[in-house]
C-alpha cells in the first residue's frame, strides 16, 4: 500500500478547505473520511502522488494532473 505523507500543516489546510466547501454534514464527513487514509493523495490511475496543489484547490481530487487531462476512454 501507497502511504501519502502530507505535514500537519498541509492536512490542516486541506480540512479547512473541506470544511469551507461541504454542503451538508454527510458530505463533510465523507470528505474527511477520505482524507484520513493512508492512501489519501495518490492518484487512483497512476498510483502517483497528487500535488499538494492540485489537492488545495481539489480535496477530493482522485487524479494526478497527468491522468485527470486524459480522455475518460484512455484512463481505463
């Protein structure tokens, strides 16, 4: 298993961002869910690691950069 490293910091402001962007309280449970496992912030493509600002402007981006400017048909 992939193990995405971020700091304290780096998931501080990842769960700020999340917080600030969920509708409701299911969604914001996901979300932060999400981004406490250990394979948060790889690229389920690739299996690379996603930019932490890729990942500020999207938490819940799944894709790396390279894989999301690919054509969905390509990706499978």
């Amino acid at each position: 298993m992939h193990y995405r490293y971020l700091t304290l910091e780096q998931r501080d402001t990842l769960e700020a961002e999340i917080r600030a962007r969920s509708a409701s309280e299911p969604a914001l449970q996901r979300a932060l869910r999400q981004l406490h496992q250990p394979d948060y912030g790889v690229c389920i493509e690739c299996g690379k690691d996603i930019a932490f600002v890729r990942l500020a402007g999207d938490p819940e981006a799944l894709h790396c950069a390279d894989c999301a400017r690919l054509p969905v048909t390509r990706r499978q």
